[in-house]
C-alpha cells in the first residue's frame, strides 16, 4: 500500500514543474449572435442579419474558433456526460509526456486484452511503440491504448493520475477520468471541456498526423500485417464547398451515446473545432458536426 502510494507520488512530481501554474482557459464569449451575419439591413440601419446555428439533435455541442478565443455556439455546453472513447486524446497528451521511444517495441499480453470494440492486436503480437499510437487513434483500440499507456512504465492507476493533472494543466475543471480508454462512465467532460481538449491534443503534430489518417498499415515484428480503418468517417467523405474535416476522434457507450469532436478547416485557413456529444447515431454525429462547422465558415467572422 505504501509503495503504491510512493509511486503516486513520484508520478506527481514527475509533471510539475517549479513556477508552472494551471492554465486558466481564456476562451471568450459565446458570439453567435454577434459574429454569424448573412447580410445588413438597409443603408440606414446598422444592425445585422443574424443567422443562426442549425439546430441539432445532439444533447450538447460547441463550435470554438481554432484559435481558441471565440465560442461561435454553445448547445448545453456545461452538461457533463461520459466521453467513451474522446478519452483517447487525453491517453495520448500523456503518452507523449512519457514517450519511451518510437521503435520500441511492446509485446501484447491477455492483460491487455479489453472486452468492447474491435480488436486488431492479439496475445503475442509484438509491435512498435509507434504502431500502438496510431492503433489507438485511428482504429480506437481499446487493447492498443492500454497497452500504450502500459508501454510508458507508469501503472495504471499511475497513469490515471497523471490524466487528471494534464486536465487540470490544460484548465479542464469539469473533467475527470478514470480509465486510459473510455469504457468507464467515471470518465466524464462537458461540450466546452472537449473542445479544449481537442485543441491542445491536434495542436500535438503527432496526433494530428494520426487522427488524420483514414487508415493505417504496419507489419508486426512476427511479419503480421495489419490494416486498420479510422472510426472517422469524415475523413474519406467530407469535402463540401472547400471546407475539409482533418481529423477528430469519435466515442461512443451506451451511457455516452455517439460522440465526436474534430476539426475542419476551409480553403481561406481558418479552422474551428467541433463537439457534438450524444447526438442520435452513428452517422448523425458526423452530419450534425459537419453542418455546424460549415454553419460557422459560411457566415461566421473571427
């Protein structure tokens, strides 16, 4: 028990850093109203033509401009849900603090074997620290992702601590998790905290890279090959009036619902980040946070 709780505490003051203080998100306002116009009215009058998010179905969404300054829409934004697999972009903020080197290698044993989505990596596959990654962000893996966090030499319940201080440093106050995954409901987050989340997580080049990937090729160590398929639909579908989708994660548990949070980007740069959590299904969650973004692009200022 003692040395357990030594080893929190190691991990503790492993992440802290002297003078480093919690980032306090400065995201302004919601400006839907304000920012979104069609139109103004005649040359006497200096009020515009408002135009309003289309309404979704989701139980909450946001939509934040990439430079994290400007709410554009907020639907319920501080209703704290689970976030199943919206986990994983935490998982991996915390694996690169930790990294312990691409072309190591990590041998899958029964322990990492996890009951829930599609498994791609069985007992014995040897694969590269690097192939876990992208396993884990691009098919949602739950075996890879626990053996990823594994992967760091932290415990478990090590890196589970270590998830809650990288929230609190990136001033995710209504986040808490409890699993590397996203199968526990103790997982939990709000609309506003995803968005955060997934700016700090694909402003990261190496999750960006991998989040944006439609699939991923590697070959075990034993010579298996494996071919995986992102859970991101968006990325071989979207392309609608130049604005593309350039990566995200999606989540989904009975308690959560379907659930997605990407970034979309349009031909003149600008970028916004999307949520849309419990929304109706599997394919209203990427429908519902296309028409948000492209919502926000078309009558949007910034």
């Amino acid at each position: 028990m003692l040395s357990a709780l030594a080893n929190i505490i190691a991990v503790l003051l492993s992440l802290w850093t002297p003078g480093e203080t919690t980032a306090i998100y400065a995201s302004g306002p919601w400006r839907g109203n304000e920012a979104c116009v069609t139109e103004r009215l005649p040359e006497n009058s200096d009020k515009p033509v408002v135009t309003e998010a289309p309404s979704v179905s989701a139980k909450s969404a946001a939509v934040l401009t990439d430079d994290g300054h400007v709410w554009l829409e907020v639907k319920s934004g501080e209703r704290q849900q689970p976030i199943a697999s919206i986990t994983k972009l935490m998982t991996a903020l915390v694996f690169l603090d930790k990294n312990p080197g691409w072309e190591k290698t990590y041998t899958i044993s029964r322990a990492d074997l996890v009951d829930g989505g599609k498994v791609n990596l069985f007992v014995g596959d040897t694969v590269t620290i690097k192939d876990l990654f992208n396993s884990s962000l691009v098919a949602s893996d739950n075996g890879a992702t626990l053996a990823l966090a594994r992967s760091t030499g932290l415990s478990d319940d090590e890196f589970i601590v270590a998830m809650n201080i990288k929230a609190k440093a990136l001033g995710l106050m209504q986040s808490s998790f409890a699993d590397p995954i996203g199968l526990n409901n103790d997982n939990l987050s709000n609309a506003k905290d995803v968005a955060r989340l997934a700016k700090a997580a694909l402003d990261q080049p190496d999750i960006a890279a991998a989040v944006g990937k439609p699939s991923y090729e590697f070959i075990t160590v034993k010579g298996r090959t494996k071919k995986l398929e992102s859970t991101d639909w968006l990325l071989e579908t979207d392309s609608v009036s130049g604005m593309q989708a350039v990566g995200g994660k999606t989540g989904y548990t009975d308690s959560a619902g379907y659930c997605f949070v990407g970034r979309f980007r349009d031909v003149s740069g600008r970028s916004v980040i999307v949520v849309v959590l419990d929304s109706g299904g599997k394919n209203e969650r990427f429908q519902q946070a296309r028409s948000l973004a492209s919502w926000a692009f078309n009558y949007c200022q910034w």
